[in-house]
C-alpha cells in the first residue's frame, strides 16, 4: 500500500508524480525477478499465471479530469505496485501532446478519449495503430452555457416548482439560437478534441434540437468541423474552459469534470445537460496505448489492466462508498487539482445546475458497475457512427468495416485474460464480470437516447439512416 510522505525520494513537480525514487524503483524491479523465480504458492503463483512483466518502470499520462481517478487509485491503493509495477503519472498539457507522447513511446499509455484510439486507427489526424483492452469509465460530462445564454434560454423553458424542468429538451436552444442568427450573432461552443466523446455528445444534443453542428470535410482539406454549421463548434483544453466562456469567447461548452460544476461555483455559467441525458450510460474515457507497445508487453499490459480493474470496482463498491476518499486523494494539484467541493458535486452522486438547484445523479460517474471497463465492440461502432455522420469518415462504409475497426482497436481478450487473474486470485468473483464464456462483446439494442433513437451495433448503417441531420448512406460533402 503507497503511503504519502515527506521524504526527499518522493518527488512531486506539478506535472508528473514519481511513485518511487530510483532505489525503490530498483527494488520493486528486484522483487519482480526474484519473486518469478521462486517456487510455485502466494504471490509467486499470481505472478507465474501471466509471466514476468516485460517492462516494469512506466509512464502513464493523464488530463486533469475527475476520470483519471482510476488511474489515481490503482497507483495511490498499490494496485500497480501488487502487480510489480513502478508507474509515474503524469499531466499532460491537452489531448494531442497525450496521444503524440504515446504515439512516440514517450508515454506508455494513458488515460484517452475513447475516439483517440479509433480516429487514429482509421486515420482521422494523427494515423497510428493504437488499442485499448480497458473503459475507464461512463458517463462524467456536461453541456454548460453562459450566463447570457442561459437567462436568453431560461425564458423559453418549461418549469416545475419554480425550476425548468430536466433534461432540458434541446429545441429549446434552438429558438436561442435563431435570436442569435436573427441579431447577426454566432452562437459559438467549445468541446475538447474532434474525436472526443463531448464532440460527439453536444452535435447530437444539438441535432435532436434541430441544430447542425457542422461537417467534417477531410478530403477537401477542411477539418474545421463547422461546415453548414448552425452552431460554432471548436476545441479548447478542459481546464480552459471556464475561463474562455467568461472571457466570452465561446457561449457554452462541453467537457467532463470538474469544469461543469466549476462555473457554476465560480457563478459564470449554468449547465443545461448531462451527458446522461444525452445517452444514458455512455461509454466515455479509456486506457490506451500502442498496438506495437502491447504486442511487446503482453504480461505488462494485462497486469496493468489487472490493478485498473481493481481501482474501478473500489470506486464502485458498497454503493460508491469511497468517493469521498478518491475525491480528496484527486482534488491535489498533481492530480485534477481542483477544491475537493467542485469535485465532490458529481463524484458523491449529485450534480449542480443553477446555484442552489442540486439534484440527484447517483450514476453520474459509473467506474465498475454495469461493466463499465468492459471493452465492447458496440462502443467502438458507435463512436465510429459518429465520425461517419459528422464527415470525419468521409465515404461509406459497408457494416462489416465498421465490425473489423472494432475488433481491430477494442480487446476484451486482454481484459478478460486479467479478469480471469483476479478471480483465481480471490481479489474479485465471477460475477463481478460479463459471462465471457458467452459474450459476444455486442450490447442489446440501446435506448435511452435523448432523441429516442434506438442503437443497434450490429448494424451501424441502419443506425445512421434513422437520423435528419447527419451524413448517411451514399452521402459526400
């Protein structure tokens, strides 16, 4: 179990954690060898079930997000350390230095968008082979607005006990919207990368509101994303994003927490929606890193999957009852670095509106149950979907491209190679985990969208053709 301390060995420099000196660095390296030679019985058994770990110093990257928090308990609870793994984490600066810094071996994995792993594979910006065997987490975002926006809004919503009434339907914006166009206005927003779950999340909370969002157009060069564009998408650092709709450069935004909760303690802004709302347990983050990474670490891979897992189900367990310790542990500036308050809103099972309007979320943020680090495929389908709809995959695709992509990025044979671990080990049971005897890695028929469109992932070209705004079938921009 780590300890925080004091002493000189431990290093902390605002970007990076050191989870050991360099002679404690050297011992857990030691032990790591000694332990795979020793005869079978305790540890030793755990550690002859996957081999020997290829590479034992790591360095993982992480945002400054509250779903990094796995990440922050399997280093903080030992679970990396169990596993005979000296890991760093460390902040990195915005999404793409991430995934350039895991492209170039610089990182060995990190905590990812989970359309970075996929619009690398099939080339959309940075082209590169890069998987992941483990959801971090579903759920966690929020569609905020300013405070001008907001009262603009406020005015047209319907209200129940003196508060509008949620989710706020987005037709609702759209009449907002339409003020703006008819004043000679733009109505701008932010999200935090083209391939992130809040790109895809706010287009389509803005397309069930009647709203274009704009197209991709990589095969004429433009990667703007706003052509024919109702609303003026563009992409600004998570943390930023406060401070930029305050400065009035942006009227709202997309992002995961704790940058919600925080504009309305800072009194700037006013979330309308919750990712939730949006899709009810979506997937959202991941852990990944490079297919030829994994190819070289197998064992390291499936024991660093190992101490992720266990840092999910301790999230989870006992109904959430560690949150408060995870949000005191994540609310150090090593870490999210934000007051252990703003956290605590969505982390505990409550989101914040308007000051003073808290209502319950208990699955606002998911980091186990429903088995949510699960990798299926239906996940990466849907995520591929939305690239096909916004133009990002310029051309259509028949639906066996869209099942090839999938089994080509997402692997639960890794996952369920460290599941397995755990259970022989007694550190978690078999039904803690989908029936991987049986599962296909393909989620039934999905509801709980926000227009009432049904998901199946098995057919992907039938899902895009049920949508009026939105590229499908034949269409090119």
């Amino acid at each position: 179990m780590i300890r925080r301390t004091d002493k000189p060995e431990d290093s902390v420099d605002g970007q990076g954690v050191a989870r050991r000196g360099f002679l404690k660095r050297a011992a857990v390296a030691a032990a790591v060898l000694a332990l795979g030679a020793m005869a079978p019985g305790g540890a030793a058994d755990a550690l002859a079930a996957t081999g020997k770990a290829e590479k034992i110093s790591l360095k993982f990257g992480f945002i400054k997000l509250t779903d990094m928090v796995p990440l922050a308990i399997a280093y903080e609870k030992g679970y990396f350390e169990d596993e005979g793994l000296s890991v760093m984490l460390e902040a990195q600066a915005n999404w793409k230095v991430l995934l350039d810094r895991v492209i170039s071996g610089e990182l060995d994995g990190a905590h990812m968008l989970a359309g970075q792993p996929i619009g690398a594979t099939v080339g959309f910006g940075t082209k590169a082979d890069v998987i992941t065997a483990f959801s971090m987490d579903l759920n966690g975002n929020g569609i905020t607005v300013s405070n001008a926006a907001w009262d603009a809004l406020k005015k047209k919503l319907p209200m129940k006990d003196g508060r509008p009434v949620h989710p706020i339907d987005p037709k609702y914006l759209k009449a907002v919207v339409d003020d703006y166009k008819k004043q000679g206005k733009a109505f701008k927003m932010g999200m935090v990368f083209p391939v992130s779950t809040h790109n895809y999340e706010l287009r389509y909370w803005l397309a069930a509101g009647g709203l274009n969002p704009g197209y991709y157009a990589p095969s004429k060069g433009d990667i703007s994303g706003t052509l024919k564009a109702d609303v003026l998408l563009s992409v600004t650092p998570p943390p930023q994003m406060p401070a930029t709709m305050e400065a009035g450069t942006i009227d709202g935004y997309c992002v995961g927490e704790p940058w919600n909760q925080q504009a309305v303690f800072k009194g700037i802004g006013v979330p309308v929606a919750t990712d939730y709302d949006v899709q009810v347990n979506n997937p959202e983050k991941v852990f990944g890193v490079t297919k030829a990474w994994s190819d070289a670490n197998p064992n390291t891979h499936i024991r660093v999957v190992k101490a992720l897992i266990r840092a999910g189900y301790w999230l989870d367990e006992q109904n959430n009852m560690n949150r408060p310790e995870a949000v005191k542990i994540i609310s150090r500036p090593n870490y999210v670095g934000a007051d252990e308050a703003v956290i605590a809103n969505s982390m505990t099972g409550t989101f914040e509106y308007e000051k003073g309007d808290k209502r319950p979320a208990p699955d606002f943020n998911v980091f186990f149950r429903y088995h949510a680090t699960y990798p299926y495929y239906s996940d990466a389908i849907w995520y591929l979907t939305q690239m096909r709809r916004w133009g990002q995959i310029p051309d259509t695709k028949p639906d066996s491209w869209y099942m090839e992509m999938a089994k080509k990025i997402y692997r639960p044979d890794i996952y369920a190679a460290a599941a397995r671990e755990l259970i022989a080990e007694g550190k978690l049971k078999a039904s803690d985990f989908p029936d991987f005897a049986k599962e296909t890695g393909f989620k039934g028929p999905q509801k709980g969208f926000i227009d009432g469109v049904v998901y199946d992932g098995r057919k992907p070209n039938e899902y895009l053709g049920k949508f009026k705004i939105g590229l499908k079938g034949s269409d090119k921009l």
